[in-house]
C-alpha cells in the first residue's frame, strides 16, 4: 500500500477498485505509530458499524445486531394488509442496512404506502418502529395511528413496581416546574438532547429537600432526584399510547398484527428470506420484492381456493401436556 500510495506510483492504481477496498480495510483495521502497526480498537476511532467494511466483496454489506443474534448483510422490513375477509397480502417492501433502526425506517414506508395510495388509518408495528417521537410525527405529516407496545420505563423506580417513576410526577408544563408524590417542588427545568440527539426536558430537585424526605429510599439512590422526560407533546402522546396499552380493545386489535410474524416465517422457510442471493443493496431489496410477490401469489391462490388461515403451531411438547378429555 505505501509502494502504491507513493508519489513516483502510477495514480491509476490507486482507482483500481480492488486496491481501493484492500485500502479502506487496512484503515479501518489498523494504524502505525512510529515503532510497530496496531490493530485499531474503539478507543482508537474504529468507525460504527454502519460504514465499517465488514465484507470485502459486499461494501453495503454491514455488521447489524439484533438482541444475541448477530450477522453482516441486511434487513427487510415487510408491510402487510390485515383487513377482515381479504387475503392476506405484501403491499410494500423496504430494504436497508443491517445497523439501519427499524424506528428511521417507519416514515420512509409511511411515504412510500402514501405514494401507492395505500397509507392506512391504523398501523399495527413493532416496539422497534414506535416511539414518542413517532406518535406525534406519523399522526402529523400522514395521519396515521400507530398501534403497538411502548417502550417500558428502564428505570429501577419503574421496574420495581414500588417507586417513584417518572408517571408518579405531577408536570407543569406552562410554569416549568413538577411536583413530586410528596409534595415537593423542582427547581430547576432545562430543555435538552440526550446521546440519541432526542429533544428532552431534564427536571431536578432540591438535595435540601430529598436529603429530608422519609420516601427517599423509594425515590431516588443519589443526594437528590432527578427526572428526564420528552418534551410536551412527545411525553402526551407517550403516555397516552402507555394507557391505552391497558385496555382490553388494545388487546384486541393488536392480535392481529401476529400475522407478519407468520409471514416473515413462511418468507424464511418457504423462499429462505434470510439468505442473500446477491451483492448489493439493490440486488437484495430486487430478490426481496420478487419473494413478496412469489407469496402473495401462494396467498391469492389459497384464498380463491376457500383454505382458511393457518393456526399457530402448537410444539410436540406442548401438545402432549395438553389435557385429555374423556367422556
């Protein structure tokens, strides 16, 4: 790499696209110090994933992480209809990156079904293509609803079930001051961004007051208790989203959203979804659209034919646990 990058080298090989890959790989993997080459960590500026080479013959391919499962190439994202006594069917396909957040993916599909004219009223999504910011957005520039389980409050006063989290708190939004479950007042009210670049109001209390309180240990494990929150219309259409996730309607209604599971299985199963056949971004989301097309077609059939949708499996085992009635 120096002979090529020297200045007596001929400059044509530097555009050779092999030596330009082979270039970036060295880069991102190491770097020289005046005694010896080291391998490049993330303390010493390793890039993120989303432009790190993680395949030498795939430059779009990158390295994605998905709770303990982890793999380099890409994802899809499957849009399906769910309208009573319809067949079943694929209406869009969206393929991104591996790192791409299923939350960044939400508005790019919403305007995608707005140009097929098929933008729905309600939208029934995962936890990862929901979140405070979401609500408000997806209500506001497409007029759609979306419908799914928020994310839980991580907090341990939440998790624990017997402190104080931050729903415990009376907001004032027009003074700039909340009120904890004790009556004490905040007093200090500052609008922020936090490490994702989220707009976010950071509340405090006085050390005087907490030092004093005989609810402290439920409230807070610090000198005083500090509360962070989305900004307005955000955390009511959050907190609106939390409620209506306790009604039974919810319930209901949401049910219906365990078809894109089946469908993802039967893309995995029947067509290998999870398999890229092809190099490329463009290839992938081709390959893509033809399997979506290859099963709507599956679906049409079954639904001309009168078969009726396919119950969940039920395991081996669980079908042997499963009581015996005899008359």
């Amino acid at each position: 790499m120096a002979a090529i990058y020297a200045a007596d080298a001929p400059s044509w090989l530097r555009e050779v696209p092999a030596v330009r890959t082979l270039q970036r790989v060295w880069v991102q993997q190491y770097y020289t110090t005046a005694e010896e080459l080291r391998w490049r960590t993330e303390a010493d500026g390793i890039p993120p994933a989303r432009v790190f080479l993680s395949s030498p013959y795939d430059e779009e391919a990158h390295l994605a992480r998905k709770d303990t499962t982890q793999w380099v190439g890409y994802k899809v994202h499957l849009t399906e209809s769910c309208d009573e006594e319809l067949p079943r069917l694929i209406i869009h396909v969206e393929t991104t990156s591996g790192p791409i957040a299923d939350g960044a993916v939400t508005p790019v599909i919403h305007h995608a079904l707005q140009e097929k004219g098929l933008l729905p009223d309600t939208h029934l999504v995962d936890t990862g293509y929901l979140d405070a910011e979401l609500l408000v957005t997806s209500q506001r520039d497409y007029n759609v609803d979306l419908l799914g389980p928020t994310r839980l409050d991580y907090h341990w006063q939440a998790r624990a079930g017997q402190g104080f989290a931050v729903h415990n708190f009376q907001l004032d939004w027009d003074r700039h001051q909340a009120l904890c479950p004790t009556g004490r007042t905040s007093v200090s009210w500052t609008p922020a961004v936090d490490n994702h670049a989220t707009e976010v109001i950071k509340i405090k209390f006085s050390r005087k007051d907490c030092r004093a309180c005989e609810s402290r240990l439920l409230c807070t494990r610090s000198t005083r208790r500090s509360v962070t929150v989305r900004r307005h219309d955000h955390y009511l259409a959050l907190q609106a989203a939390r409620q209506r996730e306790t009604s039974a309607a919810y319930g209901q209604q949401y049910a219906k959203r365990a078809g894109i599971e089946g469908t993802i299985s039967q893309g995995v199963r029947r067509c290998r979804l999870r398999r890229t056949r092809y190099i490329g971004l463009a290839k992938t989301h081709l390959q893509h659209i033809v399997t979506a097309a290859a099963l709507n077609f599956v679906r049409l059939s079954n639904w001309l034919a009168g078969t009726p949708l396919a119950k969940t499996r039920r395991s081996s085992f669980v079908r042997l646990m499963m009581p015996i009635a005899v008359n």
